[in-house]
C-alpha cells in the first residue's frame, strides 16, 4: 500500500496553501506522492477504512472550487472515462431507500430503468444535496464510497472495472483519491453491474 504519512506533528493546522502550484498539482509521474499538507487524511473515516481493508490508493490534494468532476479533469488533466462518480439513489417509497452508484465521468447513470429495476421499486431519483450528506457525511463534488456515515450497498458499472486506474472522490471537496479497479471492487458492499450507466454523447 501507498504510504500516506509521516506524523500528525508535521501538519499545517491551516491546510495547504492554495496558491501554491507545488501542493495543488502533484506530479503524476511520481507515484504515491503525498503533500505535507495532507497527512492529516489518516485520521478520518475514508482512509481509515482503506487502511482496515487493506486497500490500494493515493491521495490527490485538489483546489476546492475545482473538485466538480469536469473542473477537475480539466484543471488537472485527467480523462473523464478515468474518472469516476459516486452518486447515491434515493426509492420514491415511505421508506426510502438508498444504494450509492459509481459510473465513468464520461456516462450518464440511468436512474429510471436500470437502477430502479435493481432497486424493486416503481421510482427512483437521485439523492438531495442533504440526503447525500446525511448518509455519507460528504459534500457533492467530495463524496466516495470509503468513510461514509452510514453503510451503503455499492453498485458499479461494469465499464469502470475496465479502467487501469481511476480518480474517484476522496471524502472532502480538497482531495481525490487515486485508485485501481480492485481497491473498489475490495469495498465490503461493492457489486459490479452491467448497463448500470450509458456513454453520454
């Protein structure tokens, strides 16, 4: 596993310096480089959990204004098919229930038929802004399957499986986490699906 700290005691209490090109843009070519500023990331839930499943990934430090997925991938040069979201549903039913999906960048999931059929129940829409943060304690343009606040079934696309290496979101809206198909696959509710999303365009 990518080694992600050195000491709590070496953290910037302030967070990284925004402004600064060396600890927003990390250099791609040197695998498992991990910002000072980021060491704090060992003790939350998301790498908390990685480090229990004994997990793959690589914390990417990101500019918060740029963590929405086509901001990102542009700012930092990222492909959209290697990037990947995660989007909770919500039933339409007294008692809702929820399943978290993840799908490329470049596809669109379809909520009306193929996860609501998987979900038996006659409507389906995509979580609110609240209802994602009340289930994964994560804001939208942060949220990852790793660390959430309530245990979610994980569905996902087949095609994301196909990728060598994806980014996904990292919990917070100032990191992604970089990672290979099998650190998803080793999440406890992690199910692969065919056709849960179709290419857009």
């Amino acid at each position: 596993m990518l080694g992600l700290c050195s000491s709590l005691a070496d953290v910037d209490p302030t967070g990284p310096d925004l402004t600064r090109p060396d600890l927003t843009r990390p250099d791609r070519n040197r695998p498992g480089q991990i910002v000072s500023n980021y060491d704090l990331a060992v003790s939350d839930s998301v790498v908390e959990q990685l480090d229990a499943l004994g997990l793959t990934y690589e914390v990417v430090p990101c500019d918060p204004d740029l963590a929405d997925t086509a901001a990102f991938c542009e700012a930092y040069g990222y492909a959209a098919e290697d990037s990947a979201n995660a989007i909770v549903v919500a039933s339409k039913t007294d008692s809702p229930e929820f399943v978290m999906c993840l799908v490329l960048a470049n596809c669109r999931l379809d909520v009306n038929k193929a996860v609501r059929k998987r979900m038996g129940v006659r409507k389906a829409s995509f979580a609110s802004a609240d209802q994602t943060m009340d289930l994964t304690g994560m804001q939208i343009g942060g949220v990852t399957p790793f660390g959430t606040a309530t245990d979610l079934r994980l569905w996902i696309d087949a095609a994301v499986m196909e990728r060598e290496q994806l980014i996904i979101g990292g919990g917070s809206r100032d990191r992604k986490l970089l990672v290979p198909p099998a650190t998803l696959a080793g999440h406890p509710g992690a199910e692969v699906v065919d056709g849960l999303a179709n290419p857009i365009g």
